[in-house]
C-alpha cells in the first residue's frame, strides 16, 4: 500500500471509527489523524492498521483498535506538558500520541517490546522508554499527572496510583466477567475510584490478575 492509501485510511479512521463512537477532543482527533498507525504494527500488517479490530504483535499482546485508544485519550484530556506514565508501551503508538499532544510520556515494557518501540518512534522527542515490570511503574519519573494502562486487567496496583499527583487520572480497561469496560478515575489519597463508561473491545494486558479473595 502506497503512503496516500494509508493517509486514506488514517482520515477514514477518524471520520467513520471516531467520531461516530464519541471521541469529541479536537486535539486528540487531530493526533490520531497525523500519526502514522502503520509503522506501529508487524511486517506485512500495514493492511491491519486501520480496522476496528485488535492487531496482534505477538508475545501474547496487542495494538488496541482506534476506538478503544480514542476514548481513553479523549476521558484522559491530557493537556500540553503533562507528565505522562503509559503502562503498556508496546510497540510505541500511544507513546507517540502522547508526544503529538506534547505531554512529556514515560512508556514502560518488557525489553522486546521496547526494542520494537525504539525502531517504531525513533529520535522522536518527549518520549523515554523504560524496560521493565509494567505493575510496579517508573517510580524514578513520579508523579505523572496521567497514568495510562494500555489494555484490560483485572486489577490496578496500588503501586501505580501512588505515582499519580494528588487528583491525577487513571485510565484503563477492566476486565468483568470477560466484558472489557473502559474506565477513567482520579487519585483520593491511596486509592482511585474508577467509573466504566464504555464497553469496548480491547486487548489483555498480563501481570495485574486480582488477588484471590480469601476463602475458608
């Protein structure tokens, strides 16, 4: 596919996924439609990038579809400078979002996938990529005004909301009884109550199984 067929495609994305599905922040649209989708997926998946569908990257994981990634960044609101922890870099797509709003992002991965990400967004500014446990954060970068969990899990850290600043916001997936609901919340003291607003299609993300519930 030539340049001006994604370009196609990237505008259609924004007109028939987006905007019809709710995503109304103007900057957030204008994001999704200048970064380039495809260069975010596998070899041979430039096809893929632009359907309302999961695109996999192997190891178990997922590119969200543009819906799932619209809505979260238009509950997020991220403003200009914010400090942004993204749990899930995956292969750097939301990272590059990020920077296109001109948050400062710290995108955090298991090492394969930050390689991918580093070949993906390559001198792009803003942007650091951290190889590591993605439950336990960056906690050198804290506090971000944003923390963003790229996928469905079942549970949020508490390691993850005490790098939030006081009244910061945490989006998401939660994963209920096999149904992923997006989810936004803010940060009150220790904890972050999360409110579900839609029910859309996204990818699991490992490492945040709930704890089991004590039973006798």
């Amino acid at each position: 596919m030539s340049e001006q067929d994604f370009d196609r495609l990237r505008r259609a994305m924004v007109s028939n996924q987006l905007r019809p599905s709710l995503v109304t922040n103007v900057a957030v649209l204008s994001a999704m439609d200048s970064v380039a989708r495809e260069r975010f997926v596998g070899e041979g998946q430039g096809a893929l990038a632009y359907r309302d569908t999961i695109v996999p990257l192997g190891v178990g994981r997922g590119l969200n579809p543009p819906i799932a990634t619209g809505r979260l960044l238009d509950a997020a609101d991220p403003l200009p400078g914010e400090r942004v922890l993204l749990i899930g870099a995956a292969t750097g797509y939301v990272a590059a979002l990020f920077a296109a709003l001109d948050c400062v992002v710290t995108a955090l991965d298991e090492a394969s996938l930050i390689d991918r990400a580093k070949a993906a967004l390559g001198d792009a500014p803003g942007i650091t990529l951290v190889a590591g446990e993605l439950a336990a954060g960056v906690p050198a970068g804290a506090p971000y005004d944003i923390v963003y969990i790229d996928g469905a899990i079942d549970d949020v850290p508490l390691a993850l909301i005490e790098q939030l600043v006081e009244d910061g916001r945490l989006v998401t997936a939660i994963l209920e009884r096999g149904v992923s609901r997006l989810a936004i919340g803010r940060r009150a003291g220790s904890s972050v109550g999360l409110r579900c607003f839609a029910d859309v299609d996204t990818a699991p993300l490992p490492g945040f199984a709930a704890a089991p519930a004590f039973t006798f």
